[in-house]
C-alpha cells in the first residue's frame, strides 16, 4: 500500500505543476487520479463469535453471498491481562470453540480477503502501565504474547483500538515494533473514535495528527468511529473537517455502527449513500477510504438472520463492479461440518462450565452470609473434572445455523 501510494503521489509530482514539497502533497492528493486498487475498502468487525445457545456463527456468506467485495475482516477482541494469558473475548484463542473461526478466516483469506485482529477496545487492560504501556521489561513479557498470537494464527494485520490513556512514546514503540517483527506488509490499522482525528475529544490520550507524522508510512488506515457521539455521517460536516486537518482522506475508513443495538448513532442507508456521493462530488471520486462496521453478526436491515444484507448493500454504495471469489470442494465443507460441531461443543462446555462454577460461587456466599446468622446451608461438591463431560451430551447434534453443503461450488 505504501509503495502505490508513494508511486502515485511521484507521477503526480510529474502531472502538476509547482508542487511545493513531496511532504505536503501527500496531504493533499488529487483524489481523481486512480491511487490504490484496494481503495475504497469495506472492513467489518467479528466480535460475537457464538449465538446464545453456543453455536458458532460463520463468517462464509460474507464470501459465498452475491455482491459483497469484502476487503478486511477484524476479529476481535484479544485482551492483554495483567498476569495472565491473551484472551480472545472471554477465552484463550487456541480454545476449540473457535476453531470454526480460524478455519473459516483461513479460507477468506485464500478469498482475497485480509485477517486482522483487534486488540483492545471497550475492556481496558492491554495497554496499562502493567501491560503494552509498561516499562521495556514489562512490554516485552506481553507484547510477545500478542507476537505469538499473530503468527500462529496467520494474521494479516492489527487494529490497535486505545480505548484508555497511553502516551505518544508507547503508541509509537507498539507500531514500530509489529513493523519491525512482521515486515512492511503487515497492516496496522488504529480505532480512534472520530473526533480525536479533528482535535475533538479522544479515549487514547495520545495525539493522532502527531502519530501519523511520527509513522505515516507504518500505518495503513484508521478505522474513525463515528458513532455513539463522536460524530456522524449523516452530512460532510466531519468529512470536511478531516480534510481541513490535514488528512489523506483516503487513510481514514468511515466507520458505522452496523446497528441500533451494538451504538447509538445509526444512519440510514440512503443517507449514507448521500454523504458518500457528496463526498466524491467534492473530493474526487477516489477519495473514499472505504466503510467500516462494528459488527458482523446482528447487522441491519436483517439483523442475527441475515448479517451479510449490510455489507451487500455497503458494497453497492461502494463499488458496485467489485467482489471476492471462493472455491468449496465437497471435501472441504464436510471438513467445516465438523468443525462447527467441536466448535459448538466447547463453546457449550463453556457455557455449562461458568455457570456451575457461578453456581458454586453463589451457594458458598449464601453459607457465609447465613452462618453467621446461625443458619446452615449445604453446597453440593462438584468435581472439576466432572464439569466438562457431565453436561456435554456423548452425540452433539446441534442444528447448523450455516448450510455449508450447499456452498460446494468446486
Ligand atoms: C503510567 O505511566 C505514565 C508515564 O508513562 C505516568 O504518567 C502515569 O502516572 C502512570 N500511571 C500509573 C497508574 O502508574
Ligand atoms: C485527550 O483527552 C484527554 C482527556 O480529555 C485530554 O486531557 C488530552 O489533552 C486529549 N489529547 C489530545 C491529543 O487531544
Ligand atoms: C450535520 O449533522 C449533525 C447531526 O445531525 C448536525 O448537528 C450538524 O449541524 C449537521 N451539519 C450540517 C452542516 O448540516
Ligand atoms: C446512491 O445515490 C445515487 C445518487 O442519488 C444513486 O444514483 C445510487 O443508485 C445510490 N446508490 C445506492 C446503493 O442506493
Ligand atoms: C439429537 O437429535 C435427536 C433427534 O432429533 C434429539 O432427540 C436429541 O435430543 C438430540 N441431541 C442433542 C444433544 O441435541
């Protein structure tokens, strides 16, 4: 991505006249010519990797479905934790109940389709004093468990969402390190909501306009919330004030709320559509960074039914003439078959296992609170190596919520 831009913004040295410095040009790029195949780019979020009842929910309509070029998939969210192990969400990613998703990623990936993880978010954790943010001793302990997550598995990229205070010096130390490690290819994309890009109000404490002139060519994009507050595209307003800040638009992936109950700050379809068109009124047609959604799984219009309808329909606001391609053999679905069937095995055992445990948790409460009242209460034992077997029927026949059979196209 760096090297087309760069060659881009040289031919246009080339084009216009009285460029004044290749420094200021990149701020300021002629949005008409063609600059980057990738561009405009549609990013979606996987954080809810299960349905309630602990069936995994997949991730292949969003390339088996008509009419959706899907550039970046973010799963999310890993957690760093203070004398702990990475989580992702609630468990160690290696856990079998994701084994549907990395199987699936792996697959949008030979679709064209780039894996990112996300780390960080709502959950604060991973970038304290005693986590990312610490001292060079401290850094080193857990960013190398964030290392050894990204290789193992075979993740693209790394959506950095700071949603607590950290420094200038720790951001940069962070990014150049992921750069450093995993090569000039690897995307780092940052989440910051999107008025910290305008000198608003930010959760990262750090400055962006001063990341990107720290590590312009280490960053790939920015996923700008805009939502819950932080602005809104229901007109140019926020468009036109990245730009008089200084951003190459493109850098910045407009992101949306995918639905009422994940944000506050939904815009509807037509709209957006709206915005987009002035925007590339008054920009250029090039100048869209491409749309982001937080998150896959209970999408509008057709929410948990039918997720992938929004990014169709981002798609056809997007670009119309673009989409990804997937080959399913007969062998590979009966593979994914039975991987959702472990997946939502575990996932199940999981859910079994917390709420016995919460159950234990609770009964011993009461005794304390009660013997103190001079009143008895028994906790039935429950040995934890009973846990797991006990409630997990032998034959897990779970209904598929995804027909992979009928995906076989190769
Ligand atoms: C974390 O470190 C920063 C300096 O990097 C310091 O200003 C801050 O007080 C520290 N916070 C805690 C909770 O130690
Ligand atoms: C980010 O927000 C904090 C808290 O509101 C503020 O103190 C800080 O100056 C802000 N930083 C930037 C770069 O805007
Ligand atoms: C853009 O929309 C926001 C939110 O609806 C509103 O506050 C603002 O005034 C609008 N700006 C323009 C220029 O219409
Ligand atoms: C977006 O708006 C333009 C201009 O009104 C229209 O031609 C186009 O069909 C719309 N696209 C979608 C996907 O609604
Ligand atoms: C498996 O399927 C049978 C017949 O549909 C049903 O009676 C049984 O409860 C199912 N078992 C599980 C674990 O879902």
């Amino acid at each position: 991505m760096r090297q087309s831009l760069l060659y881009a913004v040289s031919l246009l040295a080339n084009l216009v006249a009285a460029v004044p410095s290749p420094e200021q040009e990149v701020s300021r790029i002629d949005y008409k010519l063609p600059l980057n195949p990738e561009l405009p780019r549609l990013v979606l979020y996987y954080q809810t990797t299960h349905d309630s009842s602990g069936r995994p929910i997949s991730l292949l309509p969003l390339v088996t479905e008509l009419g959706i070029a899907l550039t970046h998939l973010i799963v999310c969210s890993f957690h760093i934790q203070e004398k702990g192990v990475i989580h992702l969400n609630d468990f160690p990613p290696h856990q079998p109940m994701f084994y549907t998703l990395w199987k699936e990623t792996a697959i949008l990936k030979k679709s064209g389709v780039k894996i990112l993880g996300m780390v960080g978010g709502a959950a604060a954790g991973s970038y304290r004093n005693s986590t990312l943010g610490g001292d060079d001793s401290t850094f080193e302990y857990y960013y190398g468990q964030l290392r050894d997550a990204i290789q193992e598995y075979e993740l693209d990229g790394l959506d950095i969402d700071v949603e607590q205070p950290m420094s200038q010096a720790k951001i940069n130390r962070l990014i150049r390190r992921l750069k450093y490690d995993f090569g000039s290819n690897f995307i780092i994309s940052l989440a910051p909501v999107a008025s910290a890009l305008h000198g608003g109000s930010n959760l990262s404490g750090f400055n962006y306009l001063r990341l990107e002139a720290d590590l312009r060519h280490k960053i790939s994009f920015y996923n700008a919330q805009l939502y819950n507050g932080f602005g809104t595209l229901r007109n140019m307003s926020v468009i036109d004030r990245f730009y008089k800040f200084g951003w190459d638009l493109q850098k910045i992936v407009l992101g949306q709320t995918t639905s009422r109950k994940n944000a506050f700050g939904i815009v509807p379809f037509d709209e957006l559509n709206s915005t987009l068109v002035a925007m590339r009124d008054r920009y250029g047609q090039n100048s869209i960074g491409g749309i982001m959604g937080w998150e896959y799984f209970n999408s509008e219009p057709f929410g948990t039914e039918r997720p992938w309808r929004w990014a169709q329909i981002m798609t056809a606001i997007l670009r119309p003439w673009a989409r990804v391609k997937l080959s399913i053999t007969h062998q590979k679905a009966v593979g994914l078959v039975e991987t959702w069937m472990e997946s939502s095995r575990a996932r199940f055992a999981e859910i079994e296992r917390l709420r016995v445990l919460e159950r234990i948790k609770n009964c011993q409460e009461a005794r304390r609170r009660n013997n103190a009242e001079g009143m008895v209460i028994y906790c039935r034992p429950v040995k934890p190596t009973t846990l797991v077997s006990a409630v997990v029927p032998d034959v897990w026949n779970m209904t598929l919520n995804v027909d992979y059979m009928a995906m076989v196209n190769a």
